[in-house]
C-alpha cells in the first residue's frame, strides 16, 4: 500500500531556517519537563508533524557539548511565527536548555526542520495515536493539523503511557483538543494500570472501524507498537529515534536497519533523512 | 600537454587573496570537505553550494557496496565525537552511475575517496575512475579506523603504504591525495612513504581510535566497540602531526582534525597545511564553509598579505627556551 509509505520530503534551500530562533519562554511544566517557545517564521511555517530541529545546546562560540539535539517540533503558531519543542533535562544538551531563562529575548541556534512526515489518514479511518514520554510531541502537532484540516471532526483516539501520573505530560494540552484521551501508568496511578501499547491493543480490538495509527514513543513502546501493528495488520506509522550527529543525512551515524518496502531486505537506513517515521511493516523486530 | 587535471579544475580567479595550490590543483580556496562529512554533495546542497568549497572530498567508495557498522554508531565526547560509521556506501557501480554524473556538475573540484580490501580493488577503482571525466583527483583511504580489513592496515605500515600508492600512481593519470592515519607511533616514515610512493597531497589526518564505555551497563556506547574521534578535541594532535609531516616531506599537506572556524583555518596553514579539511564541523553548523570564508578573507586582509597561502609553513621554533638554573 504505497499511499501509507511516508515520503521523504526534497530539501531545498529555503526549507532551512538561516536565522537564529528567539526564546518566546522556556517553560517548566512538570518535574524535569519543559516547553520551549520559540519564534523564527520558517521553520514555524515549514513545520509539519514528525519534523524535528536540530539544536544547538552550548554558547554561541562553544563546542561543548559538540552535537546539536534534535527535537520533534511540538506545535506551532503559523500567524504568529513561533514552534514549540517538549524536552525533558536528562542530558548535558536538555540541561543547558534548561537554564535558558523562562522569558523572551535568549537567541538559540535551530536548523531545521528535517525528516519525513505523518501521512494523512482517509475520512473513514478510527484514528489511534500512541505515545510515550516526549514522544507525544510529534503526535501532539499530528492531532492539532488532523483537526484542522478536516471538514468533519475525524474520530482521534489519544493513548498515553507513563510510568507514573506525574510523568503524563502534555496530557491537559490533548484533553483540550476534540479527541478521546485514555491512559495508561506503570503503577496504576492513573487510568489503565499497565503498557499503553496494551491498553491500545484492547481498545483497538473493540473498534469496529478501518484503523489507522500513529505513535511514537521510547524504544520499548515502539517496538511493542511495532509487533502488535504487523500482528493484526493496522496500518501503522511510528516516528522512531535514533542517536544522531547531523541530523540531514550527511553522518550515518543514525541509521536503523529498515526495508524499502514490506517483505523486503533491511537496509541501513537513515532516520533523520529517509526517517523519522516509517510504516511499521518496514521496522526491523526487536529493536528495543 | 594538458593534463587531466588542468581540464578538470574549474578556472579561478588569479587575484583572489584565498586562491590556492594544492600540488597540481589551482583551486578557488584552502576549504575542502573532509570524506565522510559532506556525502556526496546531494544532501549538503540544502544548506551550501558546493561552489563555494575548494574542493569537495565525497564519502570512502569501495568496490562493491558495503553495509557499515551495527548500531549505535555515534557518541558525543568530550569537545568530540566518536564514530563508527564502518564505510557504509554504495559501491563504485552505483557511485558512478547514480552519484557522480550530479557531482560532475558541481562548480568545484571533486576529489573522489576510495578504500578496498586489498591493493587490487585500490587499483582496479583507480583504473575505473581514470576512465570517469569529472574526477579531479582521489583520496586513498589507508586510515579507517572502523574496518576489518583494508584501510588502516595499509596506513600503519610504510612499506604497504608505498606499495600501495605506487601501484595506484601507475594506473590514474589525476592527481593522487593519501589520507593518513594518526594511529601510528610516529607518521612521518609513513608520510615518507606515500610521497614515494608517488602521492600529490597527503591528507592528515584521519580519526584517532578511541572508546566510549557506559560502566552503569557494562557495555561500549559504540555497536563496533571502538570508533574514530573527530571534533576539537583532536586539534592539537592532528596541528602536531601536521607540522610534524610538512617538515619531513615536500609534497602538500591538507591539515584535517576539529576544524570549525577560520583562527583553527590559519592555525594549521602556519605549522605546514598548504589547505585544510572541514568534517564534524559540517554537522555542527553546515553552512561552516562561507562564513569561514569570509573571516579568511579578512584576516589575509587585516594581515597586509597578497594570498593566504603566504602563511603556509611560518611556524617560527627558533626563541630560545629559556632555561633555569637551580636544583629544580
């Protein structure tokens, strides 16, 4: 089914941002968790959901931490020329973006956006997006472009795992938007007690409808989304991540083994470039 | 006669103060892409014009295709990264066919890299690639760090790196870059031995070995266990191996190792580089190269000189050290 194969998108020049992002507000919205805000007209343009930048997290002359860090692009307000990023601070990179004041004026160093994209669904698809962890960005700015381009309100299921309550973030943003949101925590704290992978595949099982998903989550969701999708043959998109150094398909460093098309051989594939997302029919076993 | 590469060589304008030679090579800037770091000009278009480069250096061709290292292949360190990427390519057919022709058309010149297994698949590319209009030179790989065979096991050993080039020498009519590998206790027989051999320009450096370990998984943070460090941590190494080279023989040096702005440019033009190799640092910022440039422009400018290549080779080492007498 090659309508469901999300297409790399052509680079062009003017896809990439030249100028610096401006910090709208970094915000800390959770233990460890922030939304960062901030303004540069292209890449707010540009972006569609599965989408990343690549960002510089070390002083303008300092190349300390080296790499940029990608982010999935979390929202964007096209009027107004700003994009949103989620990230939590485990790292040196997410650690010096937190210590960005929590007010405008911080310029941060973006290039992007790079990758693929979700591919729309039909208007007869029960949609079913499943996330984890940061990994409800992309799914986030997904749900937000389904409702608005749609003429009837597309059926949108939203299935979000966590290990605790506390770690559902991003969770009051999708309750806002016209789409049914279920849970899921490792400890029970809140809705489903156990894998969201799992409370989606009964939620799945009891729909009637064409299914189409979506998810993008840590590893270990991933792969389990992977194996239940090929299973019962949902047409499955999943936004997969990967250590990287450029971020457009010059390093190599970031590839995963993935077919070119269903059935066939893997290959070492770039997820930045031919990536982030791929059908899940495409995604090697395994790979936690 | 003109040589092929006289026909290759995009003209250059003579009065420019970044113009350069490289060996046989007129080229229109100090700037390369180092292989590896610019794949073959498709991908980096998005940012640059490859027009804008002195040359560009694709990524390491091997005869047949190859499918490179497992995962995890990257590792940030230190001011650096660790990669082992494993030479993943398509292959000398699928080059030629698919990836030189756009390549051809870039307003540069393009300096092929190639790595094989054996002294036999060295030459049988450079056979193939002295037939291909559009090649301004190639680059022997000797140096990769992340390989089984081939590679740095020629680069380690004078007398293979001699062999090697010789044989390649008598089969490609272009001029010849050997990029060499800092891995080794001293470089310069080495470096001796490539220009023996028959080498243009030697390219220094590439990665140094290294490691990355996770202790609270016990495990590499490499799928091939060990990689090759690149990025500013290696700057120092590779301006001493550098220096070190342009000394020993007559032949020019490319400096490569942790290049990112136009001072480290300068740095190593004046312990020897008659030019110099960008690669992390194209993963960093890709647009390096024009805004590089542009600083190079002015410093040759606010430094009175005519061309930038009147600082290659000014290292001074004669001061005096000055000694203190004492019990120490």
């Amino acid at each position: 089914m090659s309508s469901s194969t999300p297409q790399s998108p052509t680079p062009t020049p003017q896809s990439h941002a030249t100028r610096p992002s401006r910090v709208v507000f970094n915000r800390r919205v959770g233990p460890g968790w922030y939304t960062l805000r901030l303004e540069e007209a292209t890449i707010a343009q540009v972006s569609r959901a599965g989408q990343f930048v690549q960002v510089k997290t070390a002083d303008r002359s300092s190349f300390d931490p080296l790499l940029r860090r990608p982010f999935s692009v979390y929202d964007v307000d096209r009027e107004r020329g700003t994009y949103d990023l989620l990230y939590t601070a485990v790292g040196r990179g997410t650690r010096w973006l937190a210590d960005i004041p929590d007010s405008p004026g911080t310029m941060v160093e973006v290039e992007g956006p790079f990758g693929n994209t979700f591919t729309a669904p039909t208007d007869r698809d029960s949609i079913y997006l499943v996330g984890g962890g940061v990994g409800v960005a992309p799914l986030y700015l997904f749900a937000r472009e389904l409702l608005a381009s749609r003429s009837a309100l597309p059926r949108i299921t939203l299935c979000m795992g966590a290990r605790t309550r506390e770690q559902l973030q991003g969770i009051d943003e999708f309750r806002r938007l016209s789409l049914r949101c279920e849970v899921a925590t490792d400890d029970g704290s809140e809705g489903f007690h156990g894998r969201v992978t799992q409370l989606f595949a009964t939620l799945a099982e009891r729909d009637r409808e064409p299914l189409r998903v979506y998810g993008c989550g840590p590893q270990g969701m991933n792969e389990s989304l992977r194996a239940i999708a090929v299973e019962r043959s949902y047409p499955t998109e999943i936004c997969v991540e990967s250590l990287m150094a450029c971020g457009f398909g010059v390093c190599f460093g970031c590839v995963l083994p993935i077919r070119k098309k269903p059935g066939g051989d893997f290959y070492n594939r770039r997820t930045c470039y031919e990536g982030p997302v791929f059908d899940a029919r495409l995604l090697h076993p395994g790979i936690e | 006669m003109t040589t092929p590469t006289e026909v290759h060589s995009p003209p250059t304008e003579r009065q420019s103060p970044l113009a350069t030679r490289l060996g046989p090579l007129r080229l229109r800037n100090p700037l390369l892409s180092a292989s590896g770091c610019f794949g073959y000009g498709e991908e980096m278009g998005a940012f640059v014009d490859p027009g804008v480069y002195g040359a560009i250096v694709g990524k390491s061709i091997s005869r047949l295709p190859r499918n490179g290292n497992p995962i995890p292949r990257v590792c940030e360190t230190a001011s650096g990264m660790l990669n082992s990427i494993g030479l993943q390519n398509p292959g000398m057919d699928a080059f030629i066919s698919n990836y030189l022709p756009r390549m051809r058309h870039y307003d540069t010149v393009v300096v092929v890299n190639i790595v094989g297994d054996s002294i036999d698949e060295y030459v049988q590319m450079a056979e193939r690639l002295d037939r291909e209009p559009g090649v301004g030179a190639i680059e022997l790989n000797i140096s990769c760090p992340n390989c089984a065979v081939g590679g740095m096991e020629f680069g380690i050993d004078p007398q293979a790196t001699e062999t090697l080039v010789r044989k390649v020498r008598d089969c490609f009519r272009g001029p010849i870059f050997a990029k060499l590998t800092p891995n080794v206790t001293d470089i310069v027989p080495v470096a001796k031995a490539a220009e023996a051999g028959g080498a243009d320009v030697l390219s220094l450096i590439n990665t140094f070995v290294g490691m990355s370990v996770d202790w609270r998984k016990r495990r590499p943070r490499l799928g091939g266990v060990t990689g090759g460090l690149s990025g500013p941590a290696i700057k120092p190494l590779a301006l001493r191996l550098v220096w070190l080279a342009s000394r020993a023989c007559r032949i020019p040096i490319v400096g490569i190792g942790g290049i990112m702005n136009a001072d480290d440019v300068l740095e190593f033009l004046v312990a020897g580089a008659s030019a110099v190799q960008l690669g992390t640092a194209h993963f960093v910022e890709p647009r390096s190269v024009p805004r590089i440039l542009e600083a190079l422009e002015q410093a040759v400018q606010d430094e009175g000189l005519d061309n930038i290549s009147d600082l290659v080779g000014t290292l001074k080492t004669d001061k005096k050290p000055i000694t203190i007498q004492g019990d120490g």
